[in-house]
C-alpha cells in the first residue's frame, strides 16, 4: 500500500464518521475517542487478525485527524486566556473562577453568565 492510499482510506473513514457521530465537541471526548480506537487497534495486533488491525488503525488515523480538524474551535481563543465552554462553576466570592472542563481562569464572567441564560 502506499502513502497515498492509506491516506486515502484514512480520509474515507473521517467522511464516514464525520457524517455518523458528527464533530468531536472537545479535546476530552476526542482522547476517549481516539483512546478507545487505539485499544481497538492493540486487541487486534495481539489477539486478532491483521485484516482487522489494519480495519482499526484506518479508524484510529481517521480519529487523529478529526482532532487536528474540530481542534481549531476548541483552542481558538486559547492565546487570550479565554474558555468557551459554558460548565463554569460560579462562586459569589470568587471574582474570576475557574472552568471545570479546561481549568482555565474565566476573566469575562458575564458573557458566560449570559451564555447560561
């Protein structure tokens, strides 16, 4: 096989998948994502076929590229410091809290707040 045809495979599986499960929402569900296809893949290299090991490194290529895809919304404002996720823990004494799902401090508290509503 060569390069362009495992890349090949590798861009038909992400248009298949794209189009079943839609877009990876954030870094934490794609490294489950892209966990559970590589111990897809390790089964299958020590206990399976070759067929299938082949069918789940497609799958675990295509799952790396969806990353490199849907990362650009989840880490577009990362340079700034600001969050854009909406599960924020709010504390009346804490002036600038801290997101849940990144741990990033959020600094413009009312547009989240506004997000929430």
């Amino acid at each position: 096989m060569t390069t362009e045809e495992a890349l090949q495979l590798i861009k038909e599986e992400l248009e298949s998948a794209t189009e079943r499960i839609g877009v990876m929402v954030s870094p934490h569900e794609a490294l489950a994502i892209i966990r559970e296809e590589y111990l897809e893949f390790e089964r299958e290299v020590f206990h399976g076929t070759g067929i299938k090991a082949v069918q789940e490194v497609i799958q675990l290529g295509a799952m790396a590229a969806r990353y490199l895809v849907d990362a650009d919304t989840w880490y577009k404002d990362e340079e700034d410091d600001t969050c854009q996720h909406t599960k924020v823990h709010f504390d009346a004494y804490d002036e600038h809290p801290t997101c849940q799902e990144c741990g990033i401090q959020v600094k413009d508290q009312q547009s989240i707040k506004q997000q929430l509503t």
